[in-house]
C-alpha cells in the first residue's frame, strides 16, 4: 500500500513537469521564430537596398 501512495504521489510532480516542458517548447519557439523572422528582415532590407542602387 505504500508503494501506492508513493505513486499517487508522483503524479502531480508529473503533470507539473510535462507543463513546464510545454511551456519551455513554447517559449523556445516563440524566440526562435522571431530571431529567423529577424533574420529573414536583415536579408530583404539587403536586397532592397541592392535593387534601388540599381539604375
């Protein structure tokens, strides 16, 4: 029987883990996307500065 509590014990340290992971995925990506979105920006002001010194 102690084993069982032990084990009901677990599962809110459980839940509260896979929530965090989730919400570190979520920030994770959320900081990737914008650098790629900054970068992507960096590389289309480039080429627009490009094609105006164009004749």
């Amino acid at each position: 029987m102690t084993m069982m509590n032990e084990f009901f014990f677990l599962i809110p340290l459980l839940t509260i883990l896979v929530y965090l992971l989730v919400i570190g995925f979520a920030i994770y990506a959320v900081v990737t996307g914008l650098r790629l979105a900054k970068e992507r920006n960096t590389q289309l002001k480039a080429i627009a500065d490009e094609l105006r010194r164009r004749p």
